[in-house]
C-alpha cells in the first residue's frame, strides 16, 4: 500500500459513492476502490499493480489518457466530462477530477450516466419537463448530502487528532482557540503535547486547504508526534519535523513533484518557572506584557517545513522569561489574509492593533471580539483561507 493510501483510513476511500484511484508515474494502479473498478467493468484485484495500458489497450487514444498524460507532465489539476462507449455498445458519462501527488496521479470519478441519459430523455419528453426537473433536482440534493456526509466523516476523524478542549484548558486556564476552516475540513491544525512540566503547543498552517490541505495535515500531525517522541528542543523538533515530511513526500529524494509542506509556530511552556521555548518556520509568536501597549514579535525562520527546504535546515530556538499576566498568540496566516468585498485584507499591523485593543480583556472574551470582527470584516464575501489564532494569558 502507498504512502498516500496509508495517510488516511482506507475505510473512507471505500465508504465513497466515487471512484477514487491513485495512478502511479508508470501508469500502474497504485490504489483503487470498489466504485472506480466497477466504472472500468473490473475488479480491484485484476487492477492493483497492472498497467492500465495493458489492461485497457488503445486507451491511449482516449481523450481521458490524454488529460491524465497532460497532468503527469505539467502537475496541474484539471476536470472535464468524459464519454465511455463500451465495446458491449452500452454508453457512460463521468464527472473525472485529476490532480498530481507525490506517487502520480489522484482521479477521482463521478459517474453521471444517469444525469445524461435524463437529460436525453427531458428533450423528448416537454410536456413532463417540470415534473422530471423535480426529481432530478432531489436526487442532486441527495448526492450532494452524500459527498458532505463523507466530509463529515472525515472531518471526525481529523478532529481527533486536535487537543481535547478539556485537557488544554486545564493546562491554560485563560485561553482560547479561534478555528475557523475555510471548508468542512481543513488545512490548519493546533496541537498539544504534555511532557513534564512542560506543555507543547503549535500552531499549523499546511499547503491547501479543505481535501487536500486535510490530507497534508493528517501527515504534519503524525510526523510531529514522532519528533517530539525523539526531540525535546523546539528547533530540534522542527528540524526532524521537516526531515520526516520531506521522507513522506519523498522529496528526500529529489523528486519535487509536490512542494507539499507546512508553517508553524511551535512553543514549550514550562509551568514551573513559567519560561516560553519557541521555533517558528514562517509562523512568528506574539507576546503582549502586562500594561504593555506594544506587541512584542518574535520572528520565525524563514524556511517552510518541506517542500524546497533543505534536509539539514536547522530552526532558530528563542527562550523568553514570561510573567503573571503576560499573553502571547500563535497563528496561521488565515485571520490577517482574510479579504473584505471591497479587496482589502486585515493585514499584519492590524491584527497588532486588534490584539492590542482586546489584550486587557480574559481570553475568551477576546475571542469573542476576534471573531465578530473577522466576520464583519468578510460579510458578504467567501472566506479564502482557514483560519487559526490561539491566545494563552500566563
């Protein structure tokens, strides 16, 4: 099984009402569910591990192969309508998304006969035209419930690798979490680990965002896990945190095919003399003092975790001296990209200010003011990004 089928439970590839298959630079079958083999009047036994050259002949003159070569080359997504004439003279019409990973190829498939062959039959038949619309718009409904109750279940399990809300506020009684994906689940996640008197905490920000950006967080997540098992120092910590990306993505070896990686901002709290331990890949941290009407910003490394990083990247490690009272933020870069109607964005000197403006106030009060400007700030206007900021007042 590839790396790319291992990062989430195959269980979800399965429950899906699509094809999904991961093609690899040969054009062998690296992974394929039940759905898309049935698409292809086929088994996933005969499939997995053949050539799809090989199995199909004379695919190459599809204009399918001919989307997927392009892909291959250039590793660009694209999607399009595609038109099936079965040697048996039977007819299917699919919806096909085809996006590049590190293995090869992602195509997923929607098959949409059914929709064609309703639409064939509206023409011919006028006088049932309102009532036929009707219930094709049900069944459209009903598969659009379907692909969001996937989503749903994947969003579940990406939500039980965050912090249980419970044990983090034990630890920061006066804190908060803004999460706000941009889609059902996200690229951003925060993370908690507790070692002694010291707590970990960070803040991430992965390559995309919805699908995509939830994949790249499921590996951020498990790839941080293991460098906190093996390292203690934040800097260290980041430094095996981008190692063990890039071996994911195999871009250890050479292969840049995806720039996947992530940001973030890690810190190590100790509870007992209250120090503050920080690395940052492009995620800097923020501590307002008590009485303070400045922010104080701690800047991050400029390197991302992967992607063009290099394997022996080292991160900065900064230790500072906290106090009774003193709040600092970590984030993703979501909140301050997020942009108005008119196209403006908050920006980074506004979100100081906004901190600044709310720092007095217990944390979940800030929040509070936060999002309600956030949400003012975008009314009327899609969200871009996912968003994170978390707040902690010692």
């Amino acid at each position: 099984m590839t790396t790319f089928s291992k990062s989430l439970d195959s269980q979800i590839f399965e429950s899906l009402m699509e094809g999904f298959q991961v093609i690899g630079f040969d054009w062998t079958y690296l992974y394929i569910n039940e759905v898309a083999a049935r698409h292809g009047k086929s088994t996933r036994e005969e499939l997995t591990g053949q050539d799809m050259r090989e199995m199909y002949p004379g695919i190459e003159t599809t204009e399918l192969f001919r989307q997927m070569k392009y892909c291959m080359e250039t590793r660009t997504a694209t999607r399009f309508e595609n038109h099936f004439q079965h040697n048996d003279g039977t007819q299917e019409w699919f919806h096909i998304c085809i996006s590049p990973v590190s293995e090869g190829l992602f195509v997923l498939s929607l098959d949409i006969t059914e929709t064609k062959l309703a639409a064939q039959k509206l023409q011919k038949a006028n006088d049932s035209l309102e009532e036929t619309v009707k219930i094709r718009t049900s069944e459209l409904v009903e598969k659009n419930k379907e692909i969001t109750d996937n989503l749903q279940y994947a969003k579940r399990i990406q939500d039980v690798m965050l912090p249980n809300k419970n044990e983090f506020f034990q630890r920061f009684p006066d804190a908060f979490i803004l999460y706000k994906p941009k889609d059902i689940v996200s690229g951003d996640f925060y993370y908690m680990h507790t070692y002694q008197d010291t707590t970990y905490l960070a803040a991430a920000d992965c390559t995309g965002h919805g699908v995509s950006g939830a994949l790249m967080s499921m590996i951020g997540h498990e790839k941080l896990c293991d460098s906190l098992i093996r390292q203690k120092n934040t800097g260290t910590i980041l430094s095996t945190l981008n190692q063990g990306i890039r071996r994911s993505l195999r871009q250890s070896e050479g292969n840049y095919s995806t720039l996947d990686g992530m940001d973030i901002a890690l810190c190590a709290i100790n509870h007992h003399n209250k120090t503050l331990q920080y690395s940052g890949a492009k995620r800097p941290l923020w501590i307002i003092r008590k009485d303070s009407q400045e922010v104080e910003m701690i800047k991050a490394t400029r390197q991302s975790i992967g992607g063009l990083t290099a394997g022996d990247q080292c991160f900065e490690t900064h230790t500072i001296q906290l106090n009774p009272g003193d709040c600092f933020y970590i984030f993703s870069d979501g909140y301050a990209d997020a942009l108005s109607k008119c196209g403006k964005r908050i920006k980074a000197q506004l979100f100081r200010k906004l901190l600044l403006k709310v720092s007095k106030r217990n944390m979940r009060e800030q929040k509070k003011l936060l999002d309600r400007f956030v949400q003012r700030w975008i009314s009327g206007f899609e969200q871009l990004d996912d968003m994170l900021v978390i707040g902690v007042r010692v």
